[in-house]
C-alpha cells in the first residue's frame, strides 16, 4: 500500500491533533485535516478506515540525547544503558522508557543514540490511537523528521515550532517562547519552513513554505528509527489475502492427504493380491516339477520352454501358463482361485476373482492380443467381488 496515514498527537487528551494522508509513491498529499481532541479519533477511523498509522509526537516530550559508550555496543552494556542515564534523571528511571537509535564511532569513542519519555506517556498515545482501531506502526518525535540538509531549521505546528539542530538533536518550542529560546541559542543563521514572525529579529533563511506533516512525512524514508521497540514493538501482521484463503488451502490439502492414503492404501492391497497370485503360480510349478527350487518363476518358466521338445503337451501347458502370468501381473486385482489344464483338449482352465467385471474385459483383451483363444464363462457377484471362469487355448 503506497499511502500512509500520519497523526501528531498532542501532549494531552485536549490538545489539536492533526493528520494528513501521504503518498509515498508521489510523493504528494492525498488529504490533511485537523480534529481537536484524541476523543475524535474513532470518529476519524470511521472515516479514514482502521490502516496502520505513522505516529508523531510531540518533540518537547522526547529527551534525545548522544550517551558515551566505555566499549563498542553489545546486548550487556545496552542493558546497562538505563543506569548509566540514572544520575542525569531526577525521576525514577524506571518510570522512563529508552529507545536506542544508531551506535557511532567518533575519533575512538562509541556514542549511543537514545530517545527518552515518560513510559505513562508513552502508553497513553498508544492507548488512544489503539481504542480508536488504529494499528500503529511507528512513533517518532515529530522534529526529527526536519531536513537534516538544513539544519537549524524549524516550521510552526499547532501554536509550537519545532526544531532540528542536527541529526540527533530536535525539540519543540511553544509560540511565546519562541524569541526567548531563539536568543539563548544565538543561532547564526537558522532555515524556516514557515512565514516568519515579523517581531523576532532572529537572522533566518526562509525556505518554500510547506504544509507542516507533508514536510515531516517526506522525512519518513530517510530514517529507519520508532520509538516502539521491545515490549511496544507492532506485531507481525498477518497477510490480508492468506487469512481469506487459509480456510480453503487447509481444506484442500486435507482432500490430498485423504486422496494420498487411499491411493497408498490401494497399492497396498494390489502388492498382496500380487502376492497371492504369485504365490498360487508357484504352487501350480511345483506340482509340475516337483522338488525344484523357485528363485525366478518367469525365467525359469521360460528355460522349460526352451528345453521341452516342440509339440510337447508340457511345452503347450507352461506356454499358456506362462502367457497367463504376464497378463495377471498387468492387473494385479485379479486373484486365481483355481487352476486346471486338460491335455486333451489343450485348454487351460482356471476360475478367479476380481475387483470389477471390467478386470475381467481386460485379461480377456490383453490375452487376445497375444494370439491365445480366450472363452469366458458367466461372471457373477459375490460381495464386493466379480467371480468367473476362464478358458485359455493355445495361439490361433
């Protein structure tokens, strides 16, 4: 989403609020208002819709501030950082809550930049913005977002000028304040993004005038710091398009799953009427040759074939046998029942079950394929399996 919803909360419940509606991607405003408590926030929800919200507040309530580090950063001294600090504070440092900016190497020394604020402030403009339905995903203070190109430089913003004097030094002055603060910093030349009042004799460069937010919004992109770290971090949040697919991508992977284990389970049976046939062939070899040691049916089938005289009723009995063999094993839930062979007619005779009357349509065509006379007997049910006898005669 190229639009980007910007709020600058005040210091109290009371206090204006304004917001603007920014495109990132042209860089131009989409729409800019003003609503004169936090208690019309969910009023402006309402009407803007509940999307993540960039968060300014206020300067003055953020101390920024460049701590000296004894040894380059790592996640102990971090830790430490609070203590360190506890001697400037005069409240409880535990009442405070520090975020950590960038760590720099200055001529051998590591400094720290750390932003501090009333931890009980803090929640509260999370407290307003989250009971309105807003999901926030960074607070900033709201004069670091000044041109760094320009600084000092300041605009004026609800009866307060805010103010940049560096990367990592900014605040916010109220209106009749101004000249008396401007006098004690003896800036000697400071850059305005605002009309300049007439009565301050500060020296001052003036800049394009520009809406307030629109010129604190284009300063989003050049820096990656909020002020919502650790226990105030925004959450992940979901993909939109995946919560409304989740339901049907589960429901069709349970369909696959179930389609996988009856497919597995089909195997599985078909490997054991396999089996059983394999078995039932074996069986029928062996009572033709006695004693003889089985290790591969369809070879050995093959070797007696080729060592039996031609026209011998042997040859003719393991030709057909051998025949039925190839084409049982191209469809494996066909089960012999029985097996018979009448030399004087040279047929082969054998009943078997199967799973369907189709099963038994495809021995009867793969047989006739071969060259072999196939007469089938009637087929009849018998449960959940198709029952019938078969005749097999030699090749036409």
């Amino acid at each position: 989403m190229n639009e980007q919803l910007i709020i600058r909360l005040g210091s109290k419940a009371e206090h204006s609020i304004s917001w603007l509606v920014w495109s990132e991607l042209t860089q131009e405003v989409i729409a800019s208002g003003e609503i004169a408590a936090a208690t019309e926030l969910s009023a402006l929800a309402e009407r803007l819709g509940k999307r993540p919200v960039v968060a300014l507040v206020p300067a003055a309530d953020v101390v920024l501030k460049k701590v000296a580090l004894p040894a380059k950063p790592n996640k102990q001294l971090l830790q430490a950082l609070p203590y360190m600090l506890e001697e400037e504070h005069a409240e409880d440092i535990d009442k405070l809550y520090l975020a950590l900016g960038k760590a720099e190497l200055v001529a051998g020394q590591y400094w720290q930049q750390v932003a501090l604020c009333q931890r009980q402030r803090i929640e509260q403009w999370l407290d307003w913005l989250q009971v309105a339905g807003f999901s926030v995903s960074r607070l900033l203070p709201d004069a670091l977002l000044l041109p760094a190109e320009t600084v000092p430089c300041c605009i004026e913003l609800q009866q307060q000028w805010l103010l940049r004097q560096d990367e990592w030094q900014a605040t916010a002055v109220e209106s009749g304040w101004w000249p008396d603060y401007l006098a004690l910093a003896n800036f000697p030349v400071i850059t305005s993004y605002s009309p300049w009042p007439a009565h301050i004799l500060q020296e001052n460069q003036a800049a394009m005038p520009e809406l307030p937010l629109a010129l604190l919004a284009r300063g989003l992109s050049k820096t990656d710091f909020t002020m919502l770290q650790g226990t105030y971090a925004p959450q992940r949040r979901q993909n939109q398009h995946w919560l409304q697919w989740r339901f049907s991508v589960a429901l069709v992977s349970a369909c696959v799953v179930l389609y996988l284990l009856q497919l597995a389970g089909q195997v599985w049976q078909q490997q054991q009427q396999l089996s059983q046939l394999e078995q039932q062939l074996r069986a029928e070899y062996l009572q033709v040759f006695p004693g003889e040691r089985i290790t591969n049916l369809s070879r050995q089938l093959q070797q007696k074939l080729q060592n039996v005289g031609a026209g011998g009723e042997q040859q003719h009995f393991l030709g057909l046998l051998a025949a039925l063999q190839l084409r049982l094993e191209s469809i494996p839930d066909i089960r012999l029942d029985s097996l018979r062979y009448d030399a004087n007619r040279q047929e082969l005779r054998f009943t078997a079950s199967a799973a369907g009357f189709p099963s038994f349509e495809q021995l009867k065509l793969q047989i006739e394929q071969a060259g072999y006379s196939v007469e089938q007997g009637a087929l009849s049910n018998d449960g959940n399996r198709v029952q019938g006898s078969v005749v097999m005669r030699g090749k036409l």
